[in-house]
C-alpha cells in the first residue's frame, strides 16, 4: 500500500492471483464480472518486487495481506500508523 498509495480495502482484497512478477505489474480491479471499484492495474517498482517475491514464496493464503492462513480483515498497527 505504502509503494502504490492505494485504498486499505484494495489491498486487502487483493489476491494472488492477481500479482504478476513477469509482467511487474497488480491488478487491483478484482475480477471481471464484478464492478472495478475505480480500481486500476498498477506497475510494481524494485521495492515492491522484492517484498512480493518474498511473501509469494512464504504464503499460507490465497490472500497477499494474510494471518494465520485467513485474508486479514484490517491492516497491523505498525502498518496503519504509516499510511
């Protein structure tokens, strides 16, 4: 969220699926049978594709933003004092 200064609720929907390395980019509209939101595809920069890369690896969820195996409902502390 910090590097592509989307909404809280985007990137907590956003899934896996959704991530493409090769491409460097993340598709934060969703699928397409539902409404887009105003939500855009977006460029993944160095940063952020180092982060990815890491959490893709470790992942126990569907979910990019996760806990304990279940898409989480809201953001860390630490993460919302940044935003």
């Amino acid at each position: 969220m910090l590097t592509t200064a989307r909404r809280v609720g985007a990137v907590l929907d956003l899934t896996w699926d959704r991530v493409d390395l090769g491409r460097g980019q993340v598709n934060l509209r969703g699928n397409m049978l539902g409404p887009c939101k105003g939500r855009a595809i977006i460029p993944i920069n160095a940063r952020l594709r180092v982060a990815l890369k890491s959490a893709r690896h470790a992942r126990l969820s569907d979910h990019v933003l996760a806990r304990a195996g279940r898409s989480a409902r809201a953001l860390p502390r630490p993460l919302k004092t940044q935003a």
